[in-house]
C-alpha cells in the first residue's frame, strides 16, 4: 500500500488520471460472488451508469474487471413517513434538521481477473477501466494482434474514453463460429445500418489485411434500404456534435468514411418499365434477372400456400414435372400452351380422370400454374422475353452483390433467396469451381418470415436456414439476419449465431426466454436506448457489452430521392436528403 492505495500489477489497465470511483465492499445482504461483486460509489463521482466497465485492485496488486449490471440508491430514511413529516409534512422545499446520508451502490458482473484463482473479492479500490484493460478483460488483444478483430463500434466508458471494440473475424465468418443475428423495433435500432456499417468493417479489414477473400450478398425486402450502398451519406457534410462524435468514432476505429465500392443491384424485370427493372431505384444502375421455367420448375410449390397447394394437386405435378423433362417442354409459354391441349382433351373426351387424377385436382393445378406467371411478374419468362441470370460467377473478392426483391410477396422473397444461397452454397462447397472469394455475408431483414419460430407457419427454406446456421460456418457462408422480435425466429438460427446484437425492444418481448439471462436494469435499458446504441453478445465475450456505432457511411435508401430520369441515358441527377437521421 502507498497513501493509502493498493500497488497494482497492472497499471496501464486503469484510468489512474481520473482516479478512484469507490471501494468494492461485501455485506451480509449483498455479499460478493467470484461471478459478482458490489462497490459503493465515491461522493462527487456521478458518471457511473449501466454497461460501463470497471476494475477492482485487491491489496495484492491484482485486478477484476466487470461491467456495471445494476445501480442502487440508499438513503439513511426509516421509511417514507418519517422523511415526510421530517419535511414539515410534507413540503418538499423544507431543508429537514439533519442532513441524510446518501450513497449509490453497484453491481458488477465479473469479466476476467489478473489472478489465475477464481474467488470473489473482498476489498478492492475500483477504477475505469482504461481501453488497454477493456480489450485484455474481453479477450480482444490476442485476436487483434493477430490481424483477426473487425470493428463493430465502440463503448464509452464513464471517464468518456471511446473503447474500439473488435470481434473475432473466427468467429464472424468462420470457421470457428459464424453468423450474427439482430433483434429490435422497427425504425428506432437502426438494425439496418449497423449492418452496413459491419460490412464496411468487414470488407474493409480483409482487404487491407488480405487475410480473407470475402464478398457479400444481400438482400432488400422493404423499400429503398439497401439500394444506395455506393452513394456517400450526406449526413457528413453536417458540424453538428453527435456527426462530429461519429467522426471520431471512425478515426478510432480507423475506418474509411467511404462509400462502398463494387456494388451491383439486380432486380426482378419488369416489362412496362423502360429499364426493364422492378426497384425504386431508377437511375439506370440496376440489372433485371427473369428465369426460365426450368430454372424454377422444383421451386413452384413453394410458391403456393396450402389451400391452393393440397396434397392432390402436388400428386398431379409429380406427372406434370414428368412432361417437362419428357417433351421436354423448356418455357413457361410451352407449359401453358401444353396445359391448354390437355384440359381441351380432357374436357372433350368426358373423362373422369387425368393420368389417374381426378379431373378437379388436374384443374387445380393448372389453373395455379395458369396464375403464375401474374402472381410473380418479372420472375418467369413469358411473351418471348429472354432468361437473364444473377452472374454469381463474377462474384470477387470486396464485391457486393444487393438482390432487391421488395416487389415481390413473401413466398417469391423466400424462393429467389432460398436459390442464391443454395447456389453459392454449391459454388463453395465444390472445390473444382473456379472463384475469386472464400466466404461470403449473406443479409436478409425480416428473418422471421424465413425461420419464424412457430413449428405450424410454413416456410419452405426454414430447414435450408438451420441448415446453414449449422454448417455454413466450416465452408465459409455467414447469414447477417435481422428481426424485430428474437422470439420469433427459430432457436436453432439464434443459437448457431457466435455474435447476437439486442437494439431498443419492447418490454413485452423482453419478457420472452431470449432475454432472460440479462439482469433486470439491463433489460430495462433497453427499452429506452438510443439509435445507434445496442447491447453486443460474442462468443468470445464472456459478459455482453454496450456499444454505439457511427452513421454507415452510406446514405440510407429511404433517405434518397432520385428525379425522374431515363434508364437508358446515364446522367448526373439532382438530388435531395431528407434529414431524419
């Protein structure tokens, strides 16, 4: 001990210059824990809050750091009454005769200690932890120092140190660990953005190291989201606090503030539209794909749902698919044309029976395969259109590939979704294939319309998505997934996810079993927080951590409005922001 202060081993992991915060003190009605400990607050620090990281220093030198789980106020008051009547009661302006004794106490959550021994600790002076004792306590130094750790934001920790907070790219995109999956309410967890900015990270990291070869494909299901990756985000030109603190955050993380490069958007065709493209982006940028009937020709009882789709009129197309492949019969215009003579037959002959189907079940079918090609416009070939496919093959490494598919319905989304990633899936898994990238990040929004948790919605590619949540991690396919409530997506694709981010949530999801080993304050927490705040959980991490993240250097997609300008001319368009970030 020196004045009164313990020698600590490890200096550089404290924030000596701010000082001491409080004492670590165990009572008989808190005691402390080797997973847990308690400290009172030192009088005049008042930056203490939930989510900040500490560390406690025995009289022996070592240290154990934690994060701030629960904050408690007590005051030296009997009860209620007696501090009422000892305000001439009840006048909240009266001074009472004797000043109250008030302290603030923490719960902290153990992170890692310098002492090999795992116990609880008795005394200890506690500090802020500095960012060197924030990246040993959570294990990040050996993964960065190896070139592996991706910047996903930072902590701010009570002394206003902005912390670099990295994950392990072993365990983001394998073979170690994969996938993330984000959780929180529409509009107010910026779910959509922290992606981007995680692919920014991403991408950015692997090719300056030239540790991985890594493209990414995703996929827009509502709007314009994802539709302006290569357009800078105009938010930057602003002086404001919070974008100049985004600025810093860049610099700490030491990230770009680029917009992305490499970027192509495909869209299903469109016929009336002179850029043959259906996307709410119109300035000529944007590649259309249509297919032909064989290409989708498994596909098409997905297409359905279970009224339309029986079990008979499945039994019918098992003979239908059999014609095609005999005939063969190559264009959704030939199936049609075929389908035509057949009920013509059928319907002169009097017959009861279509190749042992009953007449009703072989109407049925028809007739669905009739409505196809309205129900997915742009998806089919039809009226001599040409097949034109999403080039997967040119895929490269730092290359992003954005599917928009918010035309289409659910069923359409869940097929083309459910076909690029089988194909890309393919393409790794076969070593003969010729490719310039080794993993790939695949993104999709609403997720629990492709893996909902309830074991009677019927979603075709549900198994495909265990399926890769399960393996996809050894062959290098990594699904970014996003929802609103986690409590919706099937516990297989939450659980095979090595990183899980929580944004603002409603108290009534946050009452569900996914949220139930957070201590309670933390739960509360993030009811209220912030855009641009969430609560990170990795596989490396052994206590979850609250970061923020800048604005993506991207604009937002439902930020920009293009004018109304030819798909065929490229031209520079007029544009302008609306500013609700």
């Amino acid at each position: 001990m020196k004045n009164g202060q313990p020698d600590c081993k490890f200096p550089e992991y404290l924030n000596g210059k701010f000082g001491p915060i409080g004492k670590a003190a165990s009572t008989r009605d808190y005691p402390n824990t080797a997973q847990y400990f308690n400290f009172w607050i030192s009088a005049g620090v008042d930056s203490v809050e939930l989510g900040n990281i500490v560390a406690a220093v025995t009289d022996d030198g070592h240290i154990t750091f934690g994060t701030v789980v629960e904050l408690r106020s007590i005051m030296d008051i009997e009860n209620f009454l007696s501090d009422y009547i000892s305000h001439d009661f009840g006048d909240p302006n009266v001074q009472p005769p004797s000043d109250l004794a008030e302290i603030m106490i923490a719960k902290i959550n153990v992170i890692r200690s310098t002492h090999e021994r795992v116990r609880p600790i008795g005394r200890g002076i506690v500090y802020f932890a500095s960012p060197q004792g924030v990246g040993w306590a959570l294990g990040m130094g050996d993964y960065v120092a190896e070139g592996r750790g991706v910047p996903i934001g930072v902590m701010e920790n009570g002394d206003n140190s902005l912390v670099p907070i990295f994950l392990d790219d072993e365990f983001l995109i394998g073979p170690e660990g994969s996938h993330m999956n984000m959780s929180g309410i529409s509009g107010l967890a910026t779910k959509t953005s922290l992606v981007e900015f995680l692919l920014k990270s991403i991408l950015e990291k692997m090719i300056k190291t030239e540790k991985r070869r890594v493209a990414a494909v995703f996929f827009n299901v509502k709007g314009k989201d994802l539709l302006y990756l290569d357009k800078p985000n105009p938010q930057y030109e602003e002086d404001d606090p919070y974008t100049n603190k985004c600025r810093q955050m860049y610099d700490v993380l030491a990230i770009e503030m680029t917009p992305f490069e490499n970027v192509r958007v495909f869209a299903p065709y469109d016929r009336k539209f002179e850029g043959h493209t259906k996307s709410f982006r119109r300035d000529g940028k944007v590649e259309h794909f249509i297919w032909e009937l064989t290409e989708i020709v498994e596909d098409i009882p997905t297409l359905f749902d279970e009224e339309s789709w029986d079990e008979s009129v499945d039994a019918v197309y098992v003979d239908v698919k059999d014609q095609i492949e005999r005939q063969p019969i190559v264009s959704y215009d030939q199936l049609i044309e075929w389908l035509n003579e057949e009920r013509r037959v059928v319907s002169q002959a009097h017959i009861t029976h279509w190749r042992g189907h009953e007449k009703e079940d072989f109407y049925k079918t028809a007739k669905n395969l009739d409505a196809l090609a309205g129900l997915y416009d742009g998806l089919i070939c039809t009226g001599g259109v040409d097949p034109v496919d999403i080039p997967l093959a040119d895929l490269y490494n730092g290359s992003i590939f954005v599917i928009d598919i918010q035309s289409l319905n659910d069923r359409g989304q869940m097929m083309v979704f459910n076909k690029i990633l089988t194909r890309v899936y393919s393409m790794l898994l076969d070593k003969n294939v010729d490719r310039d990238f080794d993993s790939v990040v695949f993104f999709i929004d609403e997720l629990n319309k492709f893996a909902p948790s309830d074991p009677n919605v019927r979603a075709p590619i549900k198994q495909s998505l265990i399926e890769i949540c399960a393996r996809g991690r050894s062959i290098g396919v990594s699904l970014f997934g996003v929802e609103q409530f986690m409590s919706q997506i099937d516990r297989q694709v939450v659980d095979n996810s090595s990183t899980i981010i929580y944004g603002r949530t409603g108290p009534a999801e946050l009452m569900t079993d996914n949220y139930s080993w957070l201590d309670q304050d933390m739960r509360d927490r993030l009811t209220t927080v912030p855009r641009g705040t969430f609560l990170l959980k990795h596989a490396k991490f052994v206590q979850p951590v609250w970061c923020k993240f800048p604005f993506p250097t991207c604009v937002p997609g439902d930020q920009y409005e293009e004018e109304d300008i030819s798909a065929e001319v490229e031209t520079e368009s007029a544009f302008a922001f609306r500013r609700d970030l």
